[in-house]
C-alpha cells in the first residue's frame, strides 16, 4: 500500500513539474511587416500589446519582432507620420499591417495628437521646470506645492500625476527636477483618448519633454 501511494506520489510529481516547465517554455512569438498605404515600410513604429508599450519598434525595413509571455487580445501599431491602427489578435505567427491612407479629417485628428509647445526663447530666465511649466506650457497647472496636474485630465486609477518623458523616455518625479529651462527645446502635453497610447500610466495626461 505504502509503496502504490509513493509511485503515485512520484507520478503526479512528474506531471505537475512537467506541465510547469511547459508554461515556463511556452512563449508566444510574433513577426512581421508594417507599411504605409503605398506599400513602402514605416520606421519606428511603436507597438503596444493590450495597451502596454514594448521595448522593441520596427526597423528599416519595418519589420518587427516580439516575444510574449502570454497569449495578447489587441496590438495597436503608433506612427507620428501614419496614425495609430488596432487589431485583435488573429492567433497567426506571422502579422503583417498595412496603414490605409488618412483622409483630411483624419490627419487633422493626428495633427492633434500632440500638442506642440512653440520653441521659448525666454527659457533662460526660469529658474527650475516647475517656474517653465507654471509660465510657458498651456494646459498643464502647477500647485504651489509644485504638484503637476493636467488640466481637464481625471485619472482612472485615482492618481492626478501625468507620466514624464524625456527625449522618449519615461522617467520619474524626482528625475523631472533635474531637467535645467535652459536646455529645453520643446514640451508637448497628450490627453484623453490620444493618451491611451502609454497605457495606464499615461491615464491622467503625458507631458512630454525634448532637449537640446
């Protein structure tokens, strides 16, 4: 008896190891080309799978590739130049898009994306980010206790704090206080849908900073 409880024992040891290293194994990959309504390949283009952005971007060539962790429900394709496109996962390995031309309406909704902020050749006599931001960036409010806060922006996961990018990189609060005036050369604010694009942690607004 002791002996068929302990094969039993080793038999379902067996299966659970195995069934655990299959799911560590299992990665789900996924290439292919992006172009534009001409036929001709985007660069950079940005992907995001269930609305959280990858490392990766297309190349040259516009093609990409991507391992993933788990089985993806929407990939969304961002081009500044094209727009932004979504489809739903077709199960296949190889995925191919092809960005249909925009209409007037439709580059005048992307134009938009972005708000650009002109060139401040003023930008020498602010003393931090916080006096930039309260006296030269439109839509964006600055607390006396230097809080950001994008107006007309209520976030859904209950924080009122926009994310920051510098030259396309995300970085923290702290890390924001070390960005001199005098070396910016554009900001540019994302809100509502447009903001999507960074996900959840672009749900109360994006601020988005370039330098020289």
């Amino acid at each position: 008896m002791k002996t068929s409880i302990k094969i039993l024992f080793i038999f379902f040891t067996l299966i659970v190891s195995n069934n655990t290293f299959s799911q560590k194994k299992e990665r789900i990959k996924i290439s292919g080309y992006v172009k534009d309504s001409l036929n001709k390949p985007i660069k950079d283009c940005v992907i995001f799978i269930d609305d959280v952005k990858q490392k990766k971007k297309t190349n040259k060539k516009g093609f990409y590739n991507l391992k993933l962790n788990k089985v993806p429900q929407k990939i969304t394709f961002y081009s500044s130049n094209h727009g932004l496109t979504e489809i739903n996962y077709p199960g296949k390995r190889i995925i191919n898009v092809k960005f249909k031309k925009m209409g007037i309406k439709e580059e005048t909704k992307y134009s938009k994306l972005f708000k650009v902020e002109k060139e401040n050749k003023n930008r020498f006599r602010f003393n931090d980010i916080y006096s930039y931001l309260r006296g030269q960036v439109a839509g964006v409010r600055v607390l006396p206790d230097n809080t950001i806060i994008v107006r007309g922006v209520t976030s859904l996961k209950g924080s009122n704090q926009p994310l920051f990018v510098l030259n396309k990189l995300a970085i923290t609060l702290e890390g924001l206080e070390y960005i001199n005036p005098k070396d910016i050369k554009s900001v540019k604010v994302i809100k509502g849908s447009e903001a999507t694009m960074w996900g959840v942690r672009g749900s109360a607004g994006v601020i988005m900073i370039t330098t020289y």
